[in-house]
C-alpha cells in the first residue's frame, strides 16, 4: 500500500507545473533571462530530490528508486499538461543526487565542461547521459543503483529523440 502511495505522490510532484510558466528547462532559456532560468532549473532539481527523499524516508531505498523513475516520468508526461512536459533532465539529476549525489556532481562537471565547449545544450545534454552511464557502471555500488541510472538515462535519451534529426545551429542560445 505504501508503495502505491509513493508511486502516486511522486507522479503528482514531478507532473505538477510548479514553474508556472514553463514546464520545460530547456525552452524556457529562449524566453526568460538567465535568473529566471536558473529558478526553473532549480525548481525541477528540487523536484526530483523532494519526491525521491519523500520515498527513502517512508518506504526506504527500493521506495526511492522506484520514486526516481516515476517523479522524472511524471515530469515529462504531466497529467496537468495533457501529458506533455519537460524533458526531465533537471528533475533526474535532482533524483540522482538523493540516491548517489557524488556521480551528479561528476555530471554536473561533465555538463559544464561540455556546453562551454560545444555551446550546445543537446550535444552537452546527450555526452553527459552517456558519460553518466559509463561511469554509473564503475561507480554504482549496487546494482540496483545502476539499474535507476540506466533508466533514468534512457528516459531522457529518448526523450531528446526528436532533437537527434536536426539541431540548427540558429535556436542555440549559447553561440
């Protein structure tokens, strides 16, 4: 029962658009300055390490797992939204910050390093989800862990699938 409890408030907490004006990090640089950027994308971090503690405190590690995956899923496909959303990036690294915080840092690191030197959010998003699979299977403890990061991993590849045909070199914000 508590599971299901869970798996339901984690859903709510990652599909509520708590960012009222956008629900998607990514687009709302075109839009807002850079503060108002930064507040969306804290928001979703704080998104996902909300739902995933929420989960390790009352049903333990397997509850925080299973509410990773489910806050980011809730994300991209909000209920409030005619499931559509994010793209769940910010919201999986807040998630995995919660369950193995020193690998996020490594990706908050590898991201950086990768936007300043391509300038391009889908190229540094993209090598970031790789590079974070690679190093969760040297890093993870556990397998169960490692399985949480591939499939976090996986959600977000696929959802920046449309983007993998064409990225115009125009809509980067960051040239």
């Amino acid at each position: 029962m508590s599971f299901i409890i869970i798996i339901s408030v984690a859903y709510v907490i990652g599909a509520m658009p708590l960012d009222r004006w956008f629900i998607a990090s990514s687009t709302s640089i075109y839009v807002v300055n850079p503060r108002g950027f930064i507040f969306v994308i804290i928001i979703d971090i704080f998104k996902g390490m909300i739902a995933t503690l929420i989960a390790l405190f009352v049903v333990g590690w397997w509850g925080a797992y299973i509410a990773a995956i489910i806050v980011v899923l809730g994300s991209m496909y909000s209920i409030f939204l005619g499931f559509q959303g994010g793209k769940g990036i910010a919201v999986a690294a807040g998630a995995l910050f919660i369950i193995s915080p020193f690998l996020i840092l490594i990706g908050i690191f590898i991201y950086i390093f990768s936007l300043l030197l391509t300038r391009y959010l889908f190229f540094s998003t993209l090598f970031t989800v790789i590079s974070l699979l690679g190093l969760g299977i040297i890093m993870a403890v556990h397998f169960s862990v490692w399985i949480v990061i591939f499939c976090l991993g996986c959600l977000v590849l696929f959802h920046l699938k449309p983007s993998w045909k064409i990225h115009p070199r125009w809509k980067n914000p960051f040239r």
